[in-house]
C-alpha cells in the first residue's frame, strides 16, 4: 500500500448529485500539496481504518487542493459509506497522488468516455487537454440528471463545448452511438474510458470491434467483478532471490501466502485494480484475474498481481 502519510483537512463537502459528494482536501498547514497528473489518484484512509483510492477530478494545475468524488454504494465494502459519513473540519491520511492512468500528451485527438462516477479522472484529463490546447471530445454517460455530477462545472467551463452527456432515462436522439464515435475517431485517437465493469467491457469490446489497437486503449476500473473462486486449487511460488518455495493454499491469495513467510509485496486495491503489487513472473505461467494489465500484457505472462491472479502451473517462479 501506498504510505498514508499526509494529513489533509476536509474543508468543504458537496453533493454534486444524487448520492455523489465531493471532498475538498487541503493540507492542514495551509501549505502546497504534492503536484498530480491527470488521471492520479490518492489512496485515503477512512476512520474506520479502511483504505480506498479515489481519483482527482480538480485541475492538476492546483497545488493548494486535492478533489476527489464518491459515489455513495451501500452494496461496496464500506469505504464509499464511510467517506460519506466524513464531516467538514475533520483530518484525514491520504498518500502522495500516483498515476496508473496517465494520459499521452502526444495524441492527435483524445475520446474521454466516462460512465457515472467515472467522470472523476476524465474530468481531470478535460482540465488538463483544454489548458494545452489539445483536441479531445467527452461523453458521458449517466443514469439520469439527477445522478450527472459536475454539470455545473462543466457547463461553466471552457471546454463545455466538448462534452457530451447522455442519459440512459433521456430520449433516443442524445444517446451514445459509441460504434459511429470510435469509428469516426479509431485512425489516430486515444480512448480513455472510466466507469462500472459492465460499461467498461461494453466500451472496450466495441472499440476492439471497431478496429481500435490495443496501445490507443487506457482503461481504470474502480472494483474487481465478482469471482467464482470455488474451483480455486493450490500451487507454488518460488522466491527467485532465496530459492524458497512457498505453498498457496486454494482459499488463499499469493500475497497472503508469501506474507506468512515473511516476504511483503506492496499491495492497495488488493483486487487486480491498481497494479501496485505487479510482480514480474521469471517461470510458470500466471491466470491473470486483474484488471490493471492489457490484453497483451497479460497474454506475454511476463508479470502478475499476485493479490488476486493465480497460477495455471504447478509453480511460478517469481522475481522477488
Ligand atoms: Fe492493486 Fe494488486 S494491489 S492490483
């Protein structure tokens, strides 16, 4: 996990939309915070001693604040009830910002396509291609108008021009046609997409259809799916530094398992999302279950993230 070190202040608190709040975080000195890039995130850690990550979605132009936005879901694992349990005034440990979706500055032509709450980072990315002048278009799809975090915002912003808003409860001439978007765009662009597991596999399976190369393809997913994990077996990992051999039990992750013998690797998501703990595989071949490696990637085998993905050999010898 990310150090959770700096201690930020919570000075303002706003439902943006139904079951959507924003939290400014600022640093309780008053002094600058440590720069960001679109796309970054923060891990936070809540009261209860959960530890979530949540994207920035202010400029990262600002030093004197972080924005993070979180969708309110009693069926989570808590941290979204909890950050909304948080109340003005109150401090809070957040890490350094780190970047695991970083946008390329070089693109002819930039498609941002959010679903819901993953407006977050996009937002952040708008900021950012709109400062530097570069072309880029958003669509944004949510349930309703009431659920649309950030209209104000940007409707007021300089790139609202841009930006396009689709409503699943809204009439048939403001919906998505994502096919004719990506077929229109797939020559040159790149396409980042932000959203539930459902729209995000529904993005990247039409842009795929469509033509679109894996490399012009950047994804962040917010939660692993859930796993059937009952036909989980055991196998072994091999520590490349020592020789060790470790057992990993069927009910038990690789992180888990190597942690018991005293050997750490630095986890946060701890479900395949964010990629900290990616570990390069020397021998074996890995059964990736994470979301954080592209296709190719996972299919090269060359390196996993042993919190949630498992093995399809007898053993994986790792570079640790
Ligand atoms: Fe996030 Fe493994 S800890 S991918």
């Amino acid at each position: 996990m990310d150090a959770v070190t700096r201690a930020v202040r919570v000075v303002s608190k706003v439902m943006e939309a139904l079951d959507i709040c924003s939290f400014e975080l600022t640093a309780i000195d008053g002094d600058t915070l440590p720069p960001f890039s679109a796309g970054a995130h923060i891990d936070v850690q809540l009261p209860a001693g959960l530890t979530r990550q949540y994207s920035l979605c202010n400029n990262p132009t600002e030093t004197h604040r972080y924005q993070i936005a979180v969708l309110r879901d009693t069926h989570s694992r808590g941290g979204s009830v909890a950050m909304h349990a948080l109340e003005v005034g109150q401090i809070i440990r957040v890490s350094d910002p780190k970047n695991h979706f970083p946008l390329v500055h070089d693109a002819h032509h930039t498609v941002l396509l959010a679903g819901g709450i993953g407006i977050t980072p996009l937002l952040c990315m708008a900021e950012r291609l709109a400062s530097v002048g570069s072309s880029f278009e958003l669509h944004y799809c949510t349930r309703s108008a009431e659920r649309t975090a950030f209209s104000e915002r940007i409707c007021a912003s300089p790139f609202a021009g841009v930006v396009h808003v689709h409503y699943d409860d809204g009439p048939p001439s403001q919906k998505l046609d994502l096919t004719a978007v990506l077929e229109r765009t797939r020559s040159q662009a790149h396409l980042y997409v932000c959203g539930p597991t459902g729209f995000m596999d529904w993005s990247l399976g039409i842009a795929r259809a469509t033509g679109w190369p894996e490399e012009r393809l950047h994804r962040e997913y917010f939660a692993a799916a859930p796993l059937d994990t009952s036909a989980d077996g055991s196998f072994d990992v091999q520590i490349a530094s020592t020789g060790k051999v470790i057992r990993v039990d069927a009910d038990q992750t690789v992180v888990a398992a190597l942690s018991a013998h005293g050997v750490s690797v630095p986890t946060s998501c701890e479900q395949g999302v964010c990629g900290a703990c990616l570990t390069r595989v020397l021998e074996g071949t890995p059964e990736h279950r994470d979301m954080f490696l592209t296709v190719e990637e996972q299919a090269l085998g060359e390196q996993f993230t042993p919190c949630c993905s498992r093995s399809r050999s007898p053993k994986l010898v790792l570079d640790l």
